[in-house]
C-alpha cells in the first residue's frame, strides 16, 4: 500500500514537472525564433562592415532609415540614399576592423552595439557603431545606424 501510494506520487510529480517544462518550452519557442532571425540578421550586416560589402548591409534597409555618422551625416534616408551615403562614408572611414561587443535580440527592437576600427587620412582611430532593427512584415529591416 505505502509502495503504491509512493509510485501514484511520484507520477502525479512527474507529470507536473513535464507540463511546467513542455509549456516553458512552448512560451519561449517563438522568443528564440526570434532571437535566432535577427541574430543572422546582425551577423549577415557584421560580416559586411567588416568585409566591405555594402550590398550586404543594404538589403536590410528599411525605407526610411536613419542614419548618424562621425562624418556629420544625419537624419532619414531611402534605402537607395542610404546605400550611397555608407558606400561614401566606408570609402573616406576605411574599416580596418569591425565586431559587435552586445547583440540584444531579446526584444521586439532588438539593437547591437560594436566596435569601429578605421583608418582615415592615413590615421587609425576607431568609433562606435549601434544598429537597430524593426520588424517590416516577416522580415528584420535595419531602422537606425549610428556610428561615431
């Protein structure tokens, strides 16, 4: 009898256990869809800072971005503009090296910060840069890039 009652306890445990898991799941399943789209979103516009590759950033711009650069640009621009004025600026602040230190993805706008390294009349400085995203339909779209 107290074998048994033993057993039905321990299951009756078990069970609960496994609903509380099997919902947490549930619940933090779209969370790390989420995480993961714009997590390769960040990664895809990292790795074309750090190459050079405009296009790469580019087809993340939304239609209205805003753009604030050290080079004293600043304000909203169309995707077509903002493809031009970050081809020119990467021309003038040549990127010798580029990575994000935070990459937040935990929200509805999530952002990453990095670092900058560039090389500009012959001197190397480096600057700031900060990137956030919104959703446009199912896709991430770039709202802002700052970098000073």
């Amino acid at each position: 009898m107290k074998y048994s009652l033993y057993i039905i306890i321990s299951l009756i445990c078990l069970n609960f256990l496994n609903f509380t898991f099997a919902q947490n799941n549930f619940t933090t399943g779209s969370n790390n869809k989420q995480k993961t789209e714009s997590s390769k979103v960040f990664d895809e516009i990292g790795k074309g800072i750090a190459g050079h590759e405009i296009e790469a950033i580019a087809r993340y711009f939304s239609p209205q971005t805003y753009l604030s650069l050290s080079s004293g640009i600043s304000g909203y621009y169309s995707s077509n503009q903002a493809y031009y004025v970050l081809e020119d600026f990467f021309k003038v602040y040549r990127v010798t090296a580029f990575r994000f230190d935070n990459i937040r993805t935990d929200s509805n706008n999530p952002y990453a910060t990095g670092e900058y390294q560039f090389e500009y009349r012959g001197k190397r400085d480096m600057a700031q840069v900060y990137i956030a995203l919104k959703k446009s339909g199912n896709n991430w779209k770039i709202s802002q890039i700052t970098i000073n």
